[in-house]
C-alpha cells in the first residue's frame, strides 16, 4: 500500500519551455503533497507544501511564479516549472501524505524526475 | 524551526556486521522520526518510523531508538547485506509546519 506514482521519470526539453510533472497516490487519498527537489550527493530540499483545494505554501527562495503547484483533488497535485533554464536541472521529487491524520503520519515519495534542460 | 544533524556522511560494512546512523534534532516539540532508504536514481523509501511515545521499535533486521531527552535517534541494520547498500535519511517533523526536515544523508556501502 501507500503508492506515490510519477510521471514523467525522465524529460529533457529546450531552454524557454515549460514542463508539467504530475504526482498521483494510487492507494490512498493524500490532502498534503509535497514537493522537493535534489542536487546530486545532497539532501532533499523542500520546495513547497500543496493543500488539496488551497494554494501552495512556497519555501523561502522558491520563486512561486517559476514553480506553479496546482492540488485539484486529493489524488494529484502537479508542478509546472514555466520558461526552464540550464539551472532549473535537478531531480524533482513529490511525496504524499494520508488524509485527515494530521501530525506523526508518513510522507510517501515517487520515484523522481530527472528534468534536463538544454 | 527544527534542525537535523546526521553522522556519518559515509559508512563501509562487511557483509554481515552490523551498521548504525546516528541523527540529532534541535526542536524538543518533534514528536515524529521516519527513515528513508533512497536507491540511485529512485526516490526515498520508508523503512522505519518512530513517535516520541517510544523509545525503541523494530522491523527484521531494522531498529529504530530514541532519546528524547538527548534529542537523538538512531538507526540499526543487522546482519547487513550487499541489498542494503544506499543512501539513507533520517528526518524529523517540525510540528509547527508540519513538514519533515531531513539529515544530510549517510552513504552506506555493504561488502559481500
């Protein structure tokens, strides 16, 4: 149980493109989603917290225009990263968390996107 | 806000010892320490998580301790395999936003 799906794993695209990543819970319904993003040999960095139906809670120094998060239901919440650059490369990550049980509930990750821009 | 130290930063067993990460947090409200175990290329995986109402919980070969009084918990993997080769995480759940923040990660290598 506890399936965190997402899609796409891989995408390399042009500078100036905008690219969608979508994270869905298969198993269970997630109010809570979250992003992060990962350089190499580094820990995970939290981008942004998704409230399912509310708009999302940005990490200090995370540009909310560049990184639009949408959570339309309790199964998705997407990140459009608009007009990519060589340094938005990294490796996304998304995690979800079971709804309505608040504090001490574990966070379920995807497998990544590696997100390449030339 | 909540501040998580992890040691080591690398870890080299032989096939069969046991190892052991150790973590300390900064916020004495934290009441939530999952572990991760992340693959190359993969995302993190939940092994094992503990509540600050216990002090010891454990899975298999996987152990989880608490010291809430000295604000540090560690994880243990016995009887190590080649498998458990990986990068792993301990985290902590700042209550006040209800996110996890992650040590700096320990790069275990398993021997055969």
């Amino acid at each position: 149980g506890a399936v965190v799906s997402q899609h796409p794993s891989w995408v390399i695209c042009k500078s100036g493109t905008s690219v969608k990543i979508e994270c869905r819970s298969l198993d269970f319904q997630a109010t809570t989603m979250f992003w992060y993003r990962q350089f190499p040999k580094q820990s995970l960095m939290l981008m942004a917290t998704s409230n399912e139906g509310s708009k999302a809670t940005y990490e200090q120094g995370v540009e909310k225009d560049k990184f639009l998060i949408n959570h339309a239901s309790l199964t998705l919440s997407t990140l459009t990263v608009t007009s990519a650059h060589p340094e938005d490369s990294s490796f996304y990550i998304c995690s979800a968390r079971n709804t309505g049980t608040g504090l001490g509930q574990p966070q379920h990750f995807g497998d990544g996107t590696r997100l390449s821009i030339l | 806000g909540e501040n998580v130290e992890q040691h080591p930063s690398t870890l080299s067993v032989q096939e069969g010892d046991s190892a052991v990460i150790k973590c300390t947090y900064s916020d004495s409200a934290s009441n939530y320490f999952p572990w991760y175990k992340q693959e190359l290329g993969k995302g993190p995986q939940l092994i094992i998580d503990i509540r600050s109402n216990v002090g010891e919980k454990k899975d298999q070969r996987i152990a989880v301790t608490l010291n809430k009084t000295a604000k540090h918990f560690s994880l243990h993997i016995t009887e190590t395999q080649p498998e458990d080769s990986a990068v792993y995480f301990c985290a902590a759940e700042d209550t006040g936003f209800q996110k996890l923040v992650f040590g700096t990660g320990t790069r275990l290598l398993v021997s055969p």
